[in-house]
C-alpha cells in the first residue's frame, strides 16, 4: 500500500472529504457523468453532506469534543477505489460515515455516502428520526473511539480474497435462512452494532421485557441465530462486498436487510414464546415515554429496513470480528447501486 | 372510462382497498395488468408491507374525490398489531381497475388517536361547494403551491395573502395555528409560533429551515368540495444555521436539522371564500433527498 497509485487513492480519498467539509466539490476532478448517492439516495455532487459534513476522523484538524479518531480506509488499486470507514461530526452531530469513491482513470466517476448519525431524545431539541421505527441498537458515538486492534491488525491466516468473500457472504445467508451452520465463528467472536457489543454482551437487556430470560445480546452469535433472533429479517438484500483486503483480513459489505413484519414471535427452547417487541396496544404513550432510558426501542412489529455497512474479519475461514453501523429506513429501500 | 366513476364509487373503492388490506387478501381488489405500487416512498410488491400488519380501520376518514382523473385520496386511521397509526392513500383507476396506489403509513400513534377521537373531518371540508361558484382546477392548484412556494426558505417578506384570515393547519391533528393555550411547535421550544394565523406564522420568517419542496404532485383535486391533496418532498438540507426573523430576533434550528432530513408529505388544502382555509398535514420521513417515486402524473 505504498505505491505511488495507492497514495494518489488515499489522497484523492481526503480531498473528497475535504471538499466536503469546505462546501465547495468545484475543484475535484469528476467524471462528467459522476453519480453520488447518500443514505441510498442519488444526489447532486454538492448536495447532502456537502452542506453539512464539518470534521471527519484523520482531518489533521484541533482535537473536538465530539470527533472520534476513529478511521479505517480501504485502498483498492486494480478498482480505482478508495474508502473511508470512520467518524465525522455534521454541524455538530457526532455521526460514523462509508464513504466509497471509485475513479475511472484520473476522474471521480462514483463517490457513495453511507451516513449514520447520533440520535437525541427529547421532546423539541431531539433528532430521532419522526415516527421511524428505531433499531435495536442505536448509534453509541462512544462506541467508536478508536478501532479495536483486534479488527484492524494484521492477518495471519492468508485466507485469499474468494474466500473472505464467500465467507462474509454467508454470514448474510445464515442471518436471512436463520442457520447458524452455514458460516463458522471463530471461538469469542465479536460483534459490534452502531458502537454496542452485538453478542456475547453481559449488561445486554432483554429483547422483550415480557421475557426477562431471553437476552440476544447476551448470547454469542452463533447462538443467537440458533435461538431464532433473526427470524424477523427475512432479506438480506442488495450486497456488494465494496472492499476485501486480505492483509488483514477484512470484507467491507453493504447490505439492505429487509424486515417485512411478518412474524411477530419465535418460540425459543428454554424461554417459551417471546414476542417480537412493539407497540403494546393501549399502551402506546408508556412506550414512547420509556424510549429515553430504553436501549430497545420496540420496532420490530412493523415493516423496515435497514441500510447496513459491515465490517467483517475473517480468521482461517472463521468469523471473527463484525462491526456494523446501520440505520433504519423505509422497508423496501434500494442502495442505488 | 376515466373519469366515469362518481364521488361514491370512488369512495367505495377506499374502502373496498382498506378492507383487503386489513384482510391482507389483494386479490379481493381489480388491479389493472400494470400498478404503480408503493409504500411510504418505496416501490414493493402488492401484498408486502402494510398489507402484513394493518389489522383494523380507524375511526377518522376523510375522502378526496377526482372523478375527472378517476382518482381518489384518504387520510385516516387504521389499526397496525391493533395500534393507531395514520393510514393515507391515494388510487388511480382505469377501467375501474387499480392503475396507481400509494400509500403512506405514518407509525404515529398518538397523532392516529388524537384523529380518531376527533371522528370525521371538520365540516368545512365536506361542503360541497355548487357548480357556479367553484374555482378551476387551476385555480385550486394554485392555492397549494403558493403554500408550498412561500414557505421553502420562507423570510417572512412575501405576499402571504393568499391566506384567509381564519385559515387552520392541522398536522397529524393536531391545530398548530391560533390555539389559545400554550404549546410548542415542532422541534423548536417557541410557545409563541402556534397562537398565531397562519399569515402571521408565514410573517415571521420562522420556517426558514425549509429549504426546498420538491416534486408536488395534486394527486387529487377534489373540485366539488374545492379541496387538493398533494403529495411532496420537503427538504431541510442542514445548512440553515440561524434564522433571521422578522421580529429583529434570531432563531436556531434544533440539532434535528443538523443533518439533511426529508419529510415525504401528503398533505390536504382547502379553498374558501378565494382563500386557503384548511390544511391538513401529515409526514413521514425519508432519507435526505429522497425523490418521490410517482411516475408522470
């Protein structure tokens, strides 16, 4: 990763993100026909985070209070392509950005935003999403301090880039099929959603208050799967693996998973039957109320979706580490690629 | 046979399409061997989305009828897992078979009762309005893009009077314009903003943050009780910082707009005495920048 072209990636990467933060696209060097698209949606070069975006993570910048040096980039010399996996701040919203920008010789020619920003509570000064159904884990901007050297450090495994592919994307066929056997997992795998442990996690709450007992974030993934947690996706749509680099291991997925409200509880061995949570009828003003010191928001009876990025390493053909940020969106989305 | 079907078979196809929704059985309805469907800004098959979790018809139910495009519009109720939620669609027909339909399911449970406990629309609405007297098609369009064009950046500065002066807007039910008791608006603490007409609102330059609504499309306009029911794109692209209001004072958006949002709107106006007399405001948002997905309307 040192060779002239990669540096020219790297830095074409930078000034992409710079033009962000200064407003101003003018001087990169686009493809006359160059397409963005954020949060899945075509916008013109200049719109969106171009009005917003203020610091993002390696900016060179004063330290800020909500800026997270959080940052890891994929540099693909054979696809013209370089990516950025890290923190930014928008106005003064903390938030973690997938920004892929793909040059077709000199030119820009593709440039993809996958935005996820902190969501307040409050009654007026708050910015959750209006009437969107919040995830089970919403984004933690603490949760990305730095990344884990246990995702990022060298690989020694030397699985090839076939392989790391094949893996990542069958870690999406045992979600979609709810077939823990259709991957391995490395033993203590981690997980991590919008900056929260995901699996294995010892404070984790249940999923349903009326099932104490049943917590999935407690249980390793593996089990969780096998559990029937997942049941409630029924698609994992859209994937492109964007990146793969097998020096550490490491496939960068994007993903639309598909919620189609279709099922409302799993019977779970040794729990009984846990309902899915939702709205309670009768009770909808308790459960909005408890939204604040609540981690699960209780979105999982209505259609939704959820617009993924994933990091994925891969040990040996193992699973090992997964680290995701997502956010909701109307069920139903397309990525726009 | 567009245009053939009459205010009461337009209504009655509401609600034969509410029915078979909460039956989560499309084939109880005729849908034409091409259909434009789609949910809450989405392009999904018949039979997904809402089709799986609506299970009752609410209370409130206003009908937007155009029997010259053989179209048909609804705000209302419905049950979702036996919650409140606002249910909103509109239909096209072509030989009386579904062409069009789009539907906004709005998860707003206390908005979806506070119309449920109010029952039907205000009578203003559902006045029929004699052949002599109504204004155009044209002229009816009017009044909302008027609306929506003063308000997009709006500074306070412009002509405003096309307002009448007893003017209401309701959002999800709720009366945001000349209430008497104290309550504040939208993302803002301002107590202030919702005692005033809508003119005066429009006066103050407070909506600034508003910078763009997009794609309006009069997907029905109801000439017999001179009503229009749009749908469109509003826009808060994030980089209203301050506002400047009228008053001499300075707003700030709240952190809300930090970020580029966008509210997919359906959205009723009602004309009256050659003025905008009623609006009715519902919203459900999207990723910023999202375009509407009807095709040429």
């Amino acid at each position: 990763m040192t060779t002239e072209e990669s540096g020219r990636l790297r830095d074409g990467l930078d000034s992409v993100l710079r033009a962000m933060v200064a407003h101003d696209p003018l001087g990169l060097p686009l493809a006359e026909d160059a397409r963005y698209t954020e949060i899945a949606q075509p916008l013109d070069i200049g719109d969106g985070l171009w009005g917003t975006l203020t610091r993002f993570a390696g900016d060179g910048g004063d330290p800020h209070p909500k800026l997270n040096p959080y940052r890891i980039d994929f540099i693909d010399e054979a696809a013209g392509q370089a990516i950025f996996f890290g923190a930014t701040v928008e106005n003064n919203t903390p938030g973690m950005l997938m920004l892929r920008v793909r040059y077709s010789g000199a030119r820009i020619a593709e440039i993809e935003a996958l935005a996820v920003r902190e969501e307040i509570v409050g009654d007026h000064g708050g910015t959750v999403t209006m009437f969107q159904p919040r995830l089970l884990l919403p984004f933690e901007p603490g949760g990305f301090a730095a990344p884990d050297p246990a995702l990022v450090a060298p690989s020694s495994r030397g699985d090839d880039e076939k392989v790391l592919v094949a893996v990542a994307d069958a870690f999406f066929d045992a979600i979609e099929r709810d077939d823990p056997d259709l991957v391995e997992f490395a033993q203590d795998c981690v997980v991590r959603h919008n900056g929260r442990l995901a699996a294995e996690d010892p404070d984790a709450p249940p999923l349903n208050p009326e099932v104490p007992a049943y917590r999935p974030f407690s249980l390793s993934v593996r089990e969780q799967i096998a559990t029937g947690f997942t049941r409630y996706t029924a698609r994992v749509n859209h994937r492109r693996h964007v990146a793969v680099d097998p020096s550490r291991g490491l496939v960068l997925s994007v993903a639309v998973f598909d919620h189609p409200a279709r099922v409302h509880e799993i019977e779970v061995p040794g729990f009984g039957t846990v309902p899915f949570p939702g709205y309670v009828a009768g009770q909808e003003e308790l459960t909005i109320a408890a939204l604040p010191g609540s981690r699960i928001y209780p979105n999982l009876q209505v259609p939704t979706s959820d617009l993924h990025a994933q990091l994925t390493r891969i040990e040996g053909g193992r699973i090992a580490y997964v680290e995701a940020i997502s956010r909701g969106a109307p069920y139903g989305l397309p990525t726009g690629w | 046979m567009t245009g053939k079907l009459g205010r009461e078979e337009l209504e009655r196809m509401i609600d034969r399409y509410m029915e078979a929704v909460v039956a989560d059985d499309p084939s109880r309805l005729p849908w034409a061997e091409h259909v434009e469907y789609i949910e809450n800004n989405q392009r999904i098959p018949i039979g997904e989305g809402a089709w799986a979790t609506i299970d009752g018809i609410g209370a409130y139910k206003h009908y937007y009828a155009d029997p010259e495009r053989a179209r048909v519009g609804f705000i209302g109720t419905a049950r979702e897992n036996g919650v409140p939620c606002l249910f909103n669609f509109f239909l096209e027909l072509a030989d009386g078979k579904i062409a069009k339909a789009e539907t906004l399911v709005i998860r707003d449970p206390v908005g979806a009762r506070r119309l449920d406990e109010q029952g039907t629309p205000d009578d203003v609405w559902l006045e029929t309005v004699p052949a002599e007297e109504r204004l155009s098609r044209e002229e009816l369009i009017g009044f909302p893009d008027r609306y929506f064009s003063s308000l997009e950046f709006n500074d306070g500065l412009g002509d405003y009077s096309f307002f009448h002066r007893d003017c209401d807007r309701y959002e999800h039910g709720k009366r945001t314009t000349n209430v008497t008791e104290e309550q504040s608006y939208g993302h803002s603490g301002d107590t202030s903003f919702t005692r005033m007409s809508c003119e005066q609102q429009w006066k103050t330059g407070f909506m600034g943050f508003v910078t763009g609504i997009r794609e309006r499309h009069w997907v029905v306009v109801d000439e017999e009780r001179q009503a229009v029911l749009a749908i469109a794109m509003f826009d808060h692209d994030g980089t209203v910082r301050s506002i400047q209001l009228t008053n001499g004072k300075t707003s700030y958006p709240s952190p809300y707009f930090d970020v580029g949002r966008t509210m997919h709107i359906m959205e009723g106006f009602k004309v009256k005495y050659g003025k905008l007399y009623r609006i009715e405001a519902t919203m459900y948002e999207v990723p910023y920048g999202a375009r509407s997905p009807l095709l040429a309307l």
